[in-house]
C-alpha cells in the first residue's frame, strides 16, 4: 500500500471559513493509504511548500494529496514542489475545496462533509497514481515553408532573421505567388512589384533561407520537432549553376504557350521565366511546349546559350530533409466564373475576371500596360465592374465573402481613370465592404474623387450587341432597372482555396473547412496553430485576406515556428494513452476516433501452441498523444488506457465519492 | 427426416468436396445433425468422409462465422456457409480486423428462416417424431398422423424479423437468393416497451434480467463480442462484480448491448443462445433503433466499408439530451 | 426506336403541324412515336403551391401510362410539366404516397421523360441526324429561340446548360442551316401575359424579335407553341421587316424532303397502320 | 452518518456525480466558484479530460454505487480542445442515454450538458435545476448495489 | 404600414412555397433578371423586402405577382436559392384564396382572342389567375 500524506490549505478564509479543517484532516487520516495528515494556512506560499516537501522526506510518503484551490490554478506549483522534494510530480493530486466547494456553498454543514469527500476521492485516486514522465522530443532546427508567396517569403525571412535555417519549396519556376501578379496595391497605390521584388532578393540571398523553386512537396512523415519530409524537384532542364540569366534563351525559343502567370491572356516561350523579375532568374523549359521535347528537332536554345546551362535529360530529383516545423501559405486561387452563363464570361475578350484585368495595368503584360480592350485594342469608355461573382452565393458559388474585391475593385477603377481619363466605371455591389486602416476612405475617393458610379444592386445579365456589351442591371436604391453599353465587363469573382489544397492537407495531417481553406487551431486565439503540433498556416490558404493581414499572419507565423526551434527539447504530454497488447484484439477503432492520428497498427509475434502467431494490434505514439482519452471508450475491452486517467482511477473516483451512501 | 431439400444437400457438398480435395479450402465449416433431429450443430469437415455428416434443414441456426475466430488460427484457408446472418456476421469480423478476407472462402446459402422447435412441440405435443417441409408447409408428424401447418408461424424469433435472408457477402452463391424482406414488426417490441413508464419498464427488465445465470452463453455466441478479454472477467480494473444480484446483472447486459452500438448486426443468436430466454434483441434493437433515428439508416454488418456510426461524427449532429 | 408519346391539348388543337412535322420527321428517322391511349390535359402549369396535390394527378396518371418506358413530348410546357412532376414524386415520398393512392397506380418517378429534342440528340444523335437529311436548309438564317420551360429549373430539366444551351443550335447545323446566335434566346417571351398583359408581352416579344433580327436571323424556331403565338402576335413591328417563326419540327421535316401533302399522307398512314396493329 | 445529505425537513438529499471535461466544464465550474455563486452541495465534480473520455461504465458504476443523478459536461460542440472529442462524445452519450432510459431509468437521471469556461453562471444554474429535479424524483433505488453500503 | 414580421400574408406564403424571405440579403439580382420589370409596381426584390418587413397591405396591392410569367430566372441565378417563382406563386395563391373569386376568366376574353389563343395559353391563364 502506498504512503499517503494530505496537506489541507486554509487559503486565508477562503477555504477556512466554510470548511471545517479540523474535521477534514481528522478525516483523512482514516483514508485509505494515508500515513500523514496536515494543513496550512496557505499552502501555495513558499512556506507552504516547504512543509509539504519536508513532510515528505519525513514520512517517507509516496502519494501527496492536497486540499486546495483549483487544480487549474496551482496544479503546477504544488507538482514542482513534490518533484523538489524527490517525488515524481504526477503521483501528487489536487482535491479541489475551493472553487468546487468553499466558494460555492454557504453553509460549513454542506461543505465540510462534500470537502472531505473531494478529499476521499482525490487520495483514492492517487492511490492508483503511477510515475509519469512527458516525452522529451528533439527539435530538429530547420523550418519548412511551403509556398513562396508574400507570405511564406515574409515567414522565411522572419526565421531566417531569428538565426534559423528555413526552406522555402515554391511550385512555379519563381517565387513570388499571386501579389507579383498585382500592378499597385491598396489603399497606398505603391506599386506591388516595388514593394515586393526587393523581400524577394533578400529571401533569395539570405544564408538561412533556401528557395527550392519548381519543387513539390510530396510526403510528409513524422512529428513536431521531427517532419521527414520528402520533396520532388522537377527538372527545370536548365543548370542553375551555370545560368547567367542572360534571357537569350527565352529570347531565341522559336516556341509559345499560354503564360499562366498572365492569366493566359497572352503568350510565353517554351522556356521562360514566368516574370522579368524572377527569382531565382533561371529559365525553365516547359516539356510540353518545346519542340525539342514535343518533335525532337530545335536546340536552340542549347545552341545559342553562352555559358551551356541547358541540360536536355535532367531529371525529377526527390529528396528528404528533416524539419522541425513546417509553414503552409499556399495561398488561394481565383474562381472560373464561366459557370455563370448570364456574364458570358469565356465567350467574349471583354468580359475579365479581377486578376486579368489587373494584368492591363502591368508594363509588363498582355497589353504592355495599356488598358484596352482586347477585342479591338480600343481603349474602353464604359467599364462595368460585377461585385461577388461567386462570392457570397450559396446556390452556385461559395457563402463566405472574398473580403478583397471591394477594395481591389476600387483600386482598379481609379487606377483605370488614371490610365483612361475618359473612361467611366460602374460597380454593381451587394454590399461595399472596407474595414481596414485607410480603406473606407480609399473607397470613398474612388467614388466622390474619381467619379465611379456605385450601383446598389447586381446583373442579371450581359447581352453582348455588336461592339457593345449591353449590362442588364438593377439598382436598387433607386428601383431602376439599369442597363449600360458597356466596353468592358470586369467580374470580382471569388477567392478560393488551391484546387489540391485537400490533398496537401492529408499530406501535411492539417484539416481544411468545407472550402477547403486550412483550418486553425482556435478562430480566435490560435489563429496561426493548426491542429497538428508544429505545423501553422499563413496567408489565404486559411481564408481570403488582403496583403497587410498576410504579412501579419505569416510572422505571427514565424513567431510561432522560432519559438519551436528555439527549444533544445520538447516536452510532450504526460498523460498519452497506452495500449495492453497482450489484451489487444486489434480492431484498431482507437485508430478511427484519435484527432492526432497518434495511433497505428503493430504486428506483434505471440506464442500459440508451441509455435508463434502473429497478429496485430494498436501501438501509441506517445509523441502525438494529447490525452483526449477518446479512444479509451470505444475500445471496449479496455484494452487502451489513459495515464492519468485511467480506467482504475475514475472507478475509484466514483467509488470514493458515492462511498457516504 | 428434416431434410428440407436433398437436391440443395448435394449441390452444396458438391461444390465444398471439390474444394477441400482441391486444397482451395483446408477446411470447411459446415452443419451435422446433433443429438435430436430438431438440432443441427457445427461440422467440422476436413475431408470428403466428414462431409458425408453435412446437413442443410431447418435447424440449422448456429452461425458458423464466429468459429473463425479460432479455426483461423490453426488453418490458412477456411471455408464457411454462411446464411444471410453469418455473412453479416463474417462482415463484422471483417470490420473489426479480426478475420483476413483473402484467408476464407464464402458459400452463400440463402435462408429460408430457421424452425423454432419449441414452437413446433407446442403445436404438436410431446409426441413430436419429425418433420416433412414443402412448398411453405410443413408436415408435423406424430404418432398419432400427420397434421399441416404453415411454415412462417414456426420460425425461430431471430428469423421472423430477418430483412436480409441472402448472403451479403460470399465468394460464391450456392442457391438462389431470395431478395430483400420486409420486417415491419421489428422494432415493434421496442416500441411497446418505449410506451411504458420508466418504473414499468424498469419492472420489466428486472423480471426478465433476473433470470439471468451471467453464463455468458450471449456473449460466446455474439459475433460482435470477438474480445481478447472480456470486460466481466478483467480484474483490473473490476468493472463487473462477480455477485449475482439485479445490479450486476442490469450492468452486464447495459454493457454488453452497449457494446453493440452500431456494431450489432442483429443475428439475434445472443438470444437463441440464451438458456433462460431473456429478449436480449430487445435491448440491442433498441440501439439500433435509436441510433438510425439520430444519425442516419446505417444496418452494421451489410457493408463492411461503410463506417460504423460510433466511429464517426457530424458537427450538426443531433443529440439525445435535454439540451441540444 | 419506339416511344410512348403525350401529344396535350395545344397539338391537338393550335399547334397541330407542330405535331404532324414531327410525326412525318420521326417516321423518316425510324423513331416510332406511339401515342398514349386516353390521355388527358398535363395542366399546363406545374404548380409550384404544395398543399394543391390534385393538379398532379393528370401527369403523374400519364407518367404511370407509360409504364417506366420512355415517354415523350414536344410541347415545352406540356414536357415541364411532366419531368417536373416525375422529380417531385421521386423526391417527395408523402405526396408520392397521396397521389399514386388516390389515383390507384403504382409510380415512384421511374422512366425517361423526354422531349423530341433529346430524342434527337441523345438517342439518334445529330451527327446521325445530319447523315440523314435529304435538303439541306443551306443558306437560311435561322435562331433558335428556347424560352423557359424547357432549361429552368435547370436541376431538374437536366435539358442543356441554362444560360448557354447549343441543342437547338444543334439541330439547326445538323439540317444544314446557318445559325445565328441572339443573346436573348433564353429570355421569356412573356407567356400567359400576353392573355392579360398585353403590353408586358409586346416588350418581351419585341426584344426577342430584334436582337434575332439585328444578329442577322431571317426566321426563329421554338418548341412551344405559346412561344410562337406571343412571337407572332405580340411583337411591334413599326414596318420592320417581320421575322417568320416555326417549330423547329416544321424545319426537320422540310429538310427530310417532307412536302406538305406527304406530311399529311404520312400522318394518315401512321394513323391507318397503328389502328391495324391494334 | 454524513449529515451534508440529510435534508432536515424530508431526511432526503440527493447526491449527483457531474463528470466535466477539464477545459470547459471544470473551467466552468472554476468560474461559478471564483465569482462566488452558489449551487447546492449534492454535486461532486470529477475531472476527466474530455467528454469523450466518459466511458458509460463509469455512469452506470455511480448509480450502482448510490447516484442518484450522474451529469457529464463538456465542451459546447465544435469547441472542444481536442478538437472531435465531444463530437464522439455526444453520439456515444446520446445512444447510452437512451439505453438506460429504456432500462426504465427516469430521463432527469442521466444528462449531458455543453458549458464553457466562461459560463460559470450556466454551471451553477444546471447543478441547481439538476439537484432539483432530482430531488423531485427522489432517491434512485435502480441498479443501486445493495451490498454498498455507507462506511463513514 | 405593419411591420410586424409575423402576418398572416407571409405565414401562409412561407408554407406555401417552402421559401423564406429572411433567407434573401437583397442584391437585387432578381429584379435584374427579371425580363417583366417593366410593367410591375415594385420589382422582384422589393417584394421580398416587403415579405421581409411584413407590409402586407401593400403586397396585397402590388401587381408584381400577378404579372410574373414564371419564367424562373430569378431562382436559376438568387445567390440565396430562393425560388422567388415559388414566393410569387405563394402570394397569388393566398390572394385569390381570400378573394374567393377569381381574378380573370373566360368571360374577360374576347372572342377573337379565344379563337386565336393555344390552348396552352388559355389553360395556364385561367390556372394561374383563377381559383
């Protein structure tokens, strides 16, 4: 039988003052399992402690119980103390008579008697209580971020900053995502290739960061501190080494396609860098355009490039690093609206989503920066712009709101006033939404400074006639049906998560919502955490957001992945689950109910008739177990037990409490 | 004789002899007639002269899926009839990871019900000597001649509310399936006993649990029971008191239906099994019941990948609770 | 290719060469239409009220007619009517349960329910269509003008894309016309509004009318016979050029090589012959 | 004999086991105490790490033991720290609820409450009404062991 | 004006056609799809706000439900999935309840229209104004 000693506090009054604490210790005294009985005026105090810890030593106890406050509140202090004290900490329980007793009842009748029953359960608790010790993980001190948009850049520069390797695995040729596709940005105007093309050179020239461009993640193993993680390169057939990124070759390829990073609305060579502004500045061949691959004849470029770097039979390199922790920021796509047939979208050149009309503006793209129709090349008088085009539409598109296109429209239509100081916009919108430092007022110019005709109500739909685009609309303020001949249409359409964002999640063990955008730990206090220790999630891959809250989120980000490699171990929980596989019968339903995916099957050998069987059964892995316990009650042998809270210890809780009957 | 059907008889040992002398199979778990003809139990056959035992009649109720449990350990490959409610039951072993699927080969027998004896002796008398089958009827013969019956009346009560007579799953289907039955009075005692009081409900069970020997002849015969140990006989932690007395006894069989929950593929042989009679499908289909009715038709047993409701979850689900 | 066939009250009556073109078409083709026997009204209107469970009766009785076997139509409010009844008794078991009792037929929405049209796409297939045509309506502008019935709601129609729908434009390529596309061929026409609101039809009609026009069209075709009323009724002319309208089985038969007096010897033969089958 | 039990007027007073869950509910029933609300003395709390912990074992051995009411708090859905563990919960729960009312035990005996660690008022509020429901139904005779009998 | 969300108008629409105004955030797209605007007193979207506020008089008054051809553009692109035909349906079906009579018949028709109409028109006609 154990050694049990109960330490009763008085917390001042607290306690005192509705508990009878003579009555109390008298009674503990007679538990079972206890040698040594005591109370103190506030056992939390320096003095308090000692006594516990010498009393101890003393009495040679074994199990400590203590009659306090909450064990939420001082679990912690009086766990050290017995530890002080050369006791495992978690052989110490906590009656909690404070909270759950003295402070809720009045009358020193009723609460002395429910204190000692508190008190009775606790040691017939403890009594089962055995050593525990949390894990200790190694902490491998390098961080992945995977995607290299203005988040997963900030991200890595942040850790890079803090004294910390990071790898950046980026799926196009370049870094850079969706913001070096942007001409200017809100609410400031500041040009977005001048804002973001010097965080890229730093990222890229950084010691600590690594950019692995034109590369995939593909298997993800492991745990927090330890993430085996297993990246495919594909062959760029160009020797970065030797590249100058002297761009003759680009300039030379006799061959085109469809440049995505244009939105398709122009062409690119067959090898290409995807923006003038590359990072890193290494051409790359597309297979699929090159004549060399497709046809087997060409070479140009391998002719005519000076220092050599065209390397034909590269080939896909997987290889496998080991990570501490890993970001996601992979950010969002833009939904194809030619589902909405009513806006033709598809099926006429005037009729543009935000991204592609965005391009206009660039010196770079389709049009060299000329805003023009790309019908006739005409510059376009009347612009009508469609708010939520799949955006807060439950019937064919998504609930949730974009949260930018108000603001990019309000960009777009003062930057086209700007550029066509003729040109006349109209924005039909369900709501105007700008709750932003500076925004409100930007859209505020748009409409009172740059004259564009915000329209209460939405379209039901356009009639292309001949060079015109006749806009059917409403508005509703007014009750008017409106209908504009109208140059350009341009649509907001919805911000949604990476068609493969799913299956990155099941690869990365993170969950996503019904959109598939990456699910947070906590809405509100653990936006960057994700479910799964050491892996957090940056930028609009958790939901649309505009460029200041990205960048916010990815340090908050970095933050959180520099506090994780800063340590030398981690500590897991104590209290994991483990698995009697002797008993085991391996139906392994534990493995379905356990939110950690913290357990798998084992084949184990077990004699049988003079020879061996083998079967399987469940195994924990005590680094991924939180503790929930979950698994405990469907396995209906009992066979999984939770350390802590076992089986034995809530029977003996249960029974310890019902025993005045 | 109780043979329902020579022709059947043979078609099957027809098909199984080919197997055991081809070595597909090792073994073949079958039935043999036992001490009465109204009692048909588990052959075990390894060779063609064991198969000469074999019987297909009426009685035939013992579900040969569970048997797997042990067979498979000294066996590499094992065939099984199975009935409609043993192929449900091969479906939970299946489920619950206990049987390899590719290490057993399934004869499908599609079930016609199986004949409650006690039923028959009831409407015969004691001088019961046999029984002839056809077309639907049956032929009770007794000393004193030979009186007809219909055959639906006769049928065990695990048989009566059967939705799935054919085979769900099989390698191979020896007769013709029979399709789909209705079942509109299975959860009719549920339904009564839900019309009750609590203290009259109460006062049922303890009238019926009271008979209860805890022989655990249920559990033995459960295809949903496949633990290594029991809960009723672990010492540590003590959950099920040894003493025979009302709270044990509510407590064993709580926890055994419990531990049924979306699991119980409703075979009703806990039932069949139980010496005393106690309506243990009651508590079982209870479950059923209540759980189709929270989240959604699930029948265990039919489809061995569909997740059983236990394990899974919505985030709307609905609750049983005072408060939602 | 044989098919249960619901005529309803319009081809019986206004719209009886919609009928007789398709019959003589479907003759040509080898589709073999056969007409249901006592059929009855379909309503005309699907009702969207759910408490008025006898309006279903009529086309439930003649969706369960047909026995699970395809079953088609070429009225577009009549074929409406029909699909969308047979979804609501595949849909809703406690009006299925009070229909099929009172009407004492057994029906749980099974079968294909068709409009000619999907016929001709689906089961022959317009490219087979096209092989088949003896004039080719070579050099003739012809839009195609849809309307309602057909494409909303398109979830249960299932009939085309809603707001881009080609089938009609299909079948123009396939005879051999030139198609013109006009933005407006899924807008309403104005329906039973031209009955009480004249002028509310005018407008829709007039629209209709000159978007074709302006898009270069010389004739519409449609696939209700109300549709071709309000377009040949309503529209406001002011000395326009008018724009003929025919249903789009007037131009399958003219470009099978159908002349108006073997239409109707057809039409007397096929009735002369099932009278014999029976 | 305990006297906190014993009502003075009927001799009854019920005992009610709440099992909560230690982020929310005992958070909970923390808050009740730290702004010193009141319910009545006849709940005893035991701490269990997630309402998907409680196993019904546990429910039916405080009745055989002498509950007379067995309450099990958790997380409000969607909220629990574990992130599934009440959704779990709430299916195994919902279907042993309603198997120990078909054993013919009353309802009120057995029930599941969501409360979060900011209702303290909420904790108070249920362990009152639970207790005095209870107390209307009075003592649980159902699958009480006899043999189990008061020590102190 | 009533601005009691709960009349009878809205009760018996809402059973009715199984759709619920308060479902509806008004961006109008149905009035902008709405090919018959012109001839109503109120468009599309302002009767659902009507629904919404319960202004039941002044629905009872509109002409908006009965023009509506029931072309169901509005429900193929309400973002909400509101089958505003169904709505429109709704109401006219309690008006003509309560009106106990009906509000256009074979009476109102002249001869020659009744020569030249399809039967299909007269059908729906009669159907959707009649009771």
């Amino acid at each position: 039988m154990p050694r049990t000693g109960v330490f009763i506090c008085h917390c001042g009054t607290n306690i005192a003052g509705t508990v009878d604490i003579e009555k109390a210790v008298e009674a503990s005294r007679n538990f079972p399992g206890v040698v040594h009985a005591a109370d103190y005026r506030y056992l939390c105090s320096e003095m308090g402690q000692d006594l516990i810890k010498k009393a101890i030593v003393d009495n040679q106890l074994d199990r400590v119980v203590v009659g306090t406050c909450s064990p939420r509140m001082h679990e912690g202090t009086f766990r050290k103390a017995a530890a002080e004290a050369g006791l495992n900490p978690y052989l110490l329980e906590v009656a909690n008579i404070r909270e759950h007793c003295s402070w809720v009842h009045k009358d020193i009748e009723e609460a002395t008697p429910k204190a000692i029953s508190l008190l009775r359960a606790a040691a017939a608790k403890a009594v089962l209580n055995e050593s525990l010790d949390a894990p200790e993980l190694e902490v491998e001190k390098r961080a992945l971020v995977i995607g290299g948009g203005i988040a997963g850049i900030q991200a890595a520069i942040d850790i890079a900053e803090a004294g910390y390797e990071v790898d950046v695995v980026e799926r196009e040729p370049s870094i850079g995502g969706r913001m070096a596709q942007l001409e200017k940005t809100f609410p400031t105007l500041d040009c977005s290739a001048c804002i973001l093309t010097p965080k890229m050179v730093e990222a890229a020239q950084h010691p600590n960061v690594n950019l692995i461009t034109y590369s995939e993640v593909e298997e993800v193993k492991g745990f927090v501190g330890q993430f085996d993680v297993k990246i495919r390169q594909k062959a760029r057939s160009v020797d970065p080494v030797k590249c100058t990124g002297c761009g003759i070759c680009y300039e030379k390829c006799p061959s085109k396609a469809s440049s995505e990073f244009e939105m398709g609305l122009s062409k690119r060579k067959a090898i290409y860098i995807p923006f003038p502004q590359a990072v890193p500045n290494v051409p790359v061949i597309d297979r699929d355009a090159c004549l060399y691959f497709t046809k087997g004849r060409c070479q140009i470029c391998e002719k005519e490039c000076p220092p050599q770097a065209i390397v034909y039979d590269q080939e896909d390199e997987i290889f496998e690093r080991r990570y501490g922790t890993i970001i996601v920021a992979t950010g969002f796509d833009q939904m194809n609206p030619s589902q909405y047939g009513e806006y033709g979208y598809g099926q006429h050149p005037d009729i543009l989503t935000g991204l592609e009309f965005e391009r206009l503006f660039n010196a770079s793209g389709p049009t060299g920066g000329k805003v023009v129709r790309l019908s006739d090349g005409k510059p376009p008088e009347k612009v009508v712009f469609i708010q939520c085009v799949g955006s807060r539409d439950k019937a064919r598109g998504m609930n949730y709101c974009s949260k930018i296109c108000c603001m990019y429209t309000a960009k777009q239509a003062i930057l086209l006033k700007e550029k066509v100081p003729d040109a006349k916009s109209y924005v039909f919108y369900i709501d105007v939404r700008t709750a932003g430092k500076g925004y409100e007022e930007f859209q505020r110019r748009a409409a009172e400074e740059y004259d564009v005709a915000y329209l209460r109500g939405q379209v039901g739909k356009i009639f292309p006639d001949g060079d015109h685009l006749v806009v059917h609309g409403v508005d509703s303020l007014s009750g008017k049906i409106i209908e504009i001949k109208a140059d350009m249409v341009v649509l907001a359409a919805a911000s949604i998560a990476r068609a493969d964002s799913p299956e990155l999640g099941r690869i990365v063990g993170i969950n996503s919502d019904s959109y598939h955008f990456f699910n947070e730990a906590h809405p509100k206090l653990k936006p960057v955490e994700t479910h799964t220790a050491g892996v957090f999630i940056a930028g609009a891959c958790q939901a649309p957001k505009d460029i200041p809250d990205t960048v916010a989120q990815a340090s908050a980000a970095a933050v959180k992945a520099v506090g994780l490699l800063s340590k030398e171990f981690l500590k897991g929980e104590a209290c994991t689950a483990e698995v009697n596989q002797a008993e085991c019968s391996g139906c392994l339903y534990c493995e379905a109910v356990c939110p950690y995916s913290a357990i798998s099957p084992v084949e184990i050998e077990e004699r049988y008739q003079g020879g061996t069987l083998k079967r399987t059964v469940a195994e924990v892995n005590p680094a991924l177990c939180q503790g929930c316990g979950s698994c405990t009650v469907i396995c209906r042998s009992g066979s999984i037990n939770l350390k802590g809270f076992s089986n034995e210890q809530i029977l003996a809780e249960v029974d310890a409490i019902c025993l005045q009957r | 004789m109780a043979e329902r059907n020579l022709e059947q008889l043979e078609k099957i040992r027809e098909v199984v002899s080919q197997d055991l002398l081809s070595g597909r199979i090792e073994l073949l778990l079958g039935w043999e007639k036992g001490h009465y003809w109204w009692q048909s139990r588990p052959l075990f056959a390894r060779s063609k002269d064991d198969l000469a035992k074999l019987t297909w009649d009426s009685f035939c109720a013992v579900n040969l899926s569970r048997y797997l449990l042990e067979e498979l350990k000294d066996h590499q490959k094992v065939g099984v009839l199975v009935k409609g409610c043993d192929s449900r039951a091969f479906n939970r072993l299946l489920q619950d990871n206990m049987v390899e699927r590719d290490r057993v080969v399934l004869y499908g027998l599609p079930c016609p019900g199986i004949l409650d004896y006690k039923l028959l002796a009831a409407e015969a008398g004691p001088e019961l000597k046999g029984i002839a089958e056809e077309n639907g009827k049956i032929v009770l013969k007794t000393a004193s001649g030979e009186v007809e019956v219909k055959r639906d009346q006769f049928l065990m009560a695990k048989c009566r509310e059967c939705l799935y007579p054919d085979p769900v799953v099989y390698d191979q289907m020896l007769l013709e399936p029979q399709g789909k039955k209705e079942a509109p009075e299975r959860f009719k005692a549920v339904d009564e006993l839900e019309t009750l009081t609590p203290e009259e409900r109460f006062a049922y069970w303890e009238k019926e649990l009271s008979r209860c020997l805890r022989c655990y002849a249920c559990r033995q015969a459960c295809p949903y029971c496949s633990c290594r140990e029991c809960f009723v006989e672990q010492e540590n932690p003590r959950w099920q008191g040894r003493a025979y007395q009302p709270s044990e006894n509510f407590l064993f069989h709580l926890v055994r239906a419990y531990h049924g929950a979306g699991r119980c593929i409703d075979c009703g042989e806990c039932q069949r099994a139980c010496p005393v009679d106690i309506p243990l499908q009651e508590l079982n289909r209870k479950l059923i019941k209540d759980i189709n009715e929270l989240y959604g038709d699930y029948e265990a047993g039919l489809d061995a990948e569909l997740e059983p409701p236990l394990l899974t979850y919505r985030p709307d689900d609905p609750a049983a609770f005072s408060e939602k | 290719m044989r098919y249960h066939y619901f005529p309803g009250c319009t081809l019986k009556g206004q719209a009886k060469n919609m009928e007789s073109t398709t019959m003589a078409a479907a003759a040509a083709l080898g589709i073999e239409l056969v007409e249901l026997e006592e059929w009855q009204c379909c309503g005309a209107v699907y009702p969207l009220y759910e408490d008025e469970l006898i309006t279903l009766l009529s086309p439930v009785r003649t969706l369960a007619a047909a026995k699970g076997e395809p079953l088609v139509s070429l009225c577009a409010a009549c074929h409406h009517v029909l699909k969308r009844a047979q979804e609501l008794m595949q849909r809703n078991e406690e009006a299925r349960k009070k229909v099929t009792d009172y009407l004492e037929v057994d029906y749980a929405g099974e079968g294909r329910v068709l409009h000619f049209l999907e016929v001709l796409r689906d089961d022959l297939g317009f490219d087979k269509l096209a092989e088949m045509v003896k004039k080719p309506l070579e050099g003739r502008k012809v839009a195609a003008y849809y309307g309602c019935l057909l494409l909303r709601p398109s979830k249960v129609m299932q009939f085309d894309d809603p707001e881009n729908p080609t089938i009609m434009e299909d079948l123009l390529k396939a005879i051999g016309a030139d198609v013109v596309k006009s933005p407006y061929r899924t807008e309403c026409c104005g329906a039973y509004l031209s009955v009480t609101e004249e002028a509310v039809a005018e407008d829709t009609v007039t629209r209709i009318i000159d978007s074709a026009r302006n898009a270069g069209a010389e004739a519409l075709i449609t696939a209700c016979p109300l549709c071709r009323y309000n377009l040949e009724n309503c529209a406001s002319e002011d000395g326009k050029e008018p724009i003929k309208v025919y249903y789009f089985s007037e131009l399958l038969a003219e470009a099978m090589g159908l002349q108006f007096d073997q239409l109707m010897t057809s039409a007397l033969e096929r009735r002369r012959s099932s009278d014999g089958n029976k | 004999m305990s006297t906190a039990l014993n009502d003075k007027t009927t001799g009854y007073e019920p005992l009610i086991v709440a099992f909560c869950c230690n982020w929310c509910s005992y958070a909970g029933g923390d808050l009740a105490g730290t702004s010193r609300m009141s319910y009545p003395a006849n709940v005893r709390v035991i701490r269990v790490p997630c309402c998907g912990r409680m196993n019904p074992m546990f429910v039916l051995r405080a009745f055989q033991r002498g509950a007379d009411g067995v309450l099990v708090a958790g997380c409000h859905p969607g909220d629990c720290h574990y992130s599934t563990g009440n959704y779990h919960g709430r299916r195994r729960l919902s279907a042993f609820k309603r198997l120990v009312e078909f054993a013919g035990f009353e309802p009120e005996r057995f029930e599941v409450r969501w409360i979060s660690s900011s209702e303290g008022d909420k904790f108070a509020e249920e362990m009152e009404q639970m207790t005095a429901k209870i107390k209307a139904l009075g003592p649980n005779r159902k699958m009480r062991d006899a043999r189990w009998q008061s020590v102190t | 004006m009533a601005t009691s969300n709960k009349t009878r108008l809205v009760d018996e629409m809402k059973m009715q056609s199984g759709q619920d105004p308060n479902e509806c955030y008004q961006c109008a797209k149905c009035s902008a799809a709405c090919p018959v605007t012109a001839a109503m007193d109120l468009l599309p979207h302002q009767v659902i706000r009507y629904l919404q506020l319960g202004f039941e008089e002044d629905l009872a008054k509109s002409n908006t439900p009965w023009i509506c051809a029931s072309c169901f553009t509005c429900a193929a692109r309400c973002p909400r999935d509101l089958d505003l035909a169904r709505m429109m349906e709704g109401i006219r079906l309690v008006m003509l309840r309560r009106r106990e009579g009906n509000k256009f018949g074979p009476a109102d028709l002249t001869p020659e229209q009744l020569e030249k109409l399809p039967q299909q028109a007269l059908v729906s006609g009669f159907r959707k104004y009649n009771k």
